[in-house]
C-alpha cells in the first residue's frame, strides 16, 4: 500500500534544492537569464557527479534574488512536501544566498520565507521551521558571518544551525567557532558528514562541532565502533536514500545501509534532501523502503515519532506533530 497519504515527519531538506524546475525555469524567464544548461530534454535537473551537482544547484539559486523569490519559492515547495503527507518540515537556510550574509537583507528574506510558511500551514496544513546552514565550501569566514546571522535571528522559528556544501573541504574544526557561538544564542546543532567522506569524518564533526544530529551519516556503517556510538550517544541521522542511490553511494535501494543501521539500534529519520534533483518524494521514499525492506505502517510510525522527537521545534508544536501522528 503506497505510503502516499500518512502524515510525515522530514527533517533534511535544502529549500534551493526543493525547487521544482519548473518554477526555476519560469523564474528565469522572467528575469531573462538563460537556463537552459542545467536541465535536460525532459525539463529535469542533469548533472553528471556531485561536483557538477553542486554547480547546477547554484545555478538554480541564482535567480532566486529576491525576499519575494524566496515567498513564491517557500510556497512551491510546501505545496509539494504537503501533496506527499508532510506535516512538519525543517529546511537549510542560507543568508548566502539570501542577502549575501548582510543581516538587514537577511531579515527580509527570513520574514519572506515566514509569512509563505505561516499561509502554508494555513491552506496545506505543514508546519516549518528553519535551520540556518553555512556552506562549507565557502569557507570558515564565510561560515562565521552565517552564524552571526542566525545568532541574531534565532527563535522560535529559526531553531538550528548546520553545515552543508563540498565535504571534501576543510575539516569539521575549521568550523567550530560558527557552531559555537549557534550554540551559545540557543540553536540546535546538526551537520553534513559520513555523505562523501568515510566514518572518520563523522567522529570528527561529533568530537569538534558537538552536534546532536547528522546530516546522511550513512557511511558510519564502515566502522561498527562509530555505529555504536552513534547509537549509545542518541544520535539522530538525517539518511536521505534516494538522494544517496541518485548520487552513485549505493547501487539500489537493498543496498543501503538504513536498515542496518537501525538494527544496530541507531535512532534514524528518512528525508529527501534535493527532492526535484533526485527524482524523489517523501512517499516514494516511503513506498521504497517498503519494498526494499519490508517496512510496514509499525516501522513508519516509529521512524515518524524519532523525527518528531529529533525535531529541533518548541515542545508545544512537538506534541501537535505526535497528535496529528497518532491521530492517522
């Protein structure tokens, strides 16, 4: 049975990188800039590697330049994370794209996204919060006027800060004075590792930047003494299959490490991360677990209420999560 309409929990999910293309390729007729590079004959996203992902990506996000892009783009997105059953969603920010790190520009956008996200739990029923990402490539001086950024809009709607970008960049301590001072305003903490790099990069960011979650974590799975811990220390993986599958880390769905890695008894979420990019929904993630694995309305339910209780949002708007949960 499709997994279409039961009410889910998505913690991993870049707003960019949720955008259909085609609003990307109707905002860039708008504004006259030229595309057509980034998609193929079907209208989709084409890339070939995770290089050229990135550069595509951003491609995308360039004509996003405006608090009012970001409106409609927030909209766009909760409209379709809403179609799949979402009923509470967190999304990356990035003042680098919005304002070029510049906190008044910063606050225009974030006020942008809030007003479309307030009329989506409205019209569609899907609560979101934000977590603000500092990109890695970018570098760590980038990275501390992002956490600035967030620092000085933390709140009840704006609840975490991460890192996302080119893993192979840098190393996780390079970034622990931004993550510091997120921690200090009051932010929850996650973090992109174990995606590109290998079980070693997921210690390091545990041991520099003190995260609670991480972002993919998938390739702890090559080091059982890191599973452990992860499992021994609570910590929440953010796995995103398809977005794994899409992107060549595993050949097939049987061949991911999710299941194993729950078995070992760490607490794991499922989310869709760039969902246009990688031909995916959170029902289709869904629907594939379920044939990959055997998954059933029990295991959903239980992955649903670890999200929840992951979910770096208030208590009050937690135990409206679980109620709308239950109630299904």
């Amino acid at each position: 049975m499709s997994q279409a309409a039961s009410p889910k929990v998505e913690l991993h999910l870049h707003l960019e990188g949720a955008a259909p293309p085609a609003f990307i390729r109707g905002l860039a007729s708008e504004k006259n800039v030229d595309l057509s590079r980034i998609f193929d004959a079907d209208g989709h996203y084409s890339y070939r590697d995770f290089t050229e992902f990135l550069r595509v990506y951003e491609a995308a996000t360039s004509v996003l330049q405006s608090p009012e892009d970001y409106y409609r783009l927030t909209r766009a997105v909760l409209s379709e994370s809403a179609a799949s059953g979402v009923v509470y969603s967190e999304t990356f920010l990035s003042p680098d794209f919005c304002g070029g790190r510049d906190l008044g520009a910063w606050r225009e956008y974030l006020h942008a996204i809030r007003t479309a996200a307030d009329e989506a739990t409205r019209d569609d029923g899907i609560t979101l919060r934000g977590i603000v990402t500092c990109i890695r490539h970018f570098g760590p001086e980038k990275a501390k006027q992002t956490a600035f950024c967030a620092a000085e809009t933390a709140g009840d709607w704006l609840v975490g800060f991460g890192i996302a970008g080119d893993e192979s960049v840098g190393e996780p301590g390079d970034f622990a004075w931004s993550f510091d001072m997120a921690r200090e305003a009051g932010l929850r903490l996650t973090a992109h590792a174990g995606e590109w790099r290998g079980p070693k990069g997921v210690a390091d960011t545990l041991d520099a930047l003190r995260v609670e979650r991480i972002g993919h974590g998938v390739r702890s799975i090559q080091d059982l003494a890191l599973v452990d811990r992860l499992a021994e220390d609570g910590i929440v993986l953010e796995v995103c299959p398809g977005s794994n599958i899409a992107l060549g880390i595993y050949p097939d769905w049987r061949a991911h490490p999710i299941e194993r890695l729950r078995e070992r008894g760490v607490k794991v979420t499922v989310s869709t991360d760039d969902p246009p990019f990688f031909h995916t929904t959170m029902a289709h993630e869904f629907d594939r677990l379920a044939d990959a694995f055997g998954w059933d309305d029990g295991d959903f339910a239980v992955l649903n209420r670890t999200a929840a209780e992951a979910a770096f949002c208030d208590r009050v708007t937690r135990d409206m999560i679980i109620k709308k949960l239950e109630a299904a």
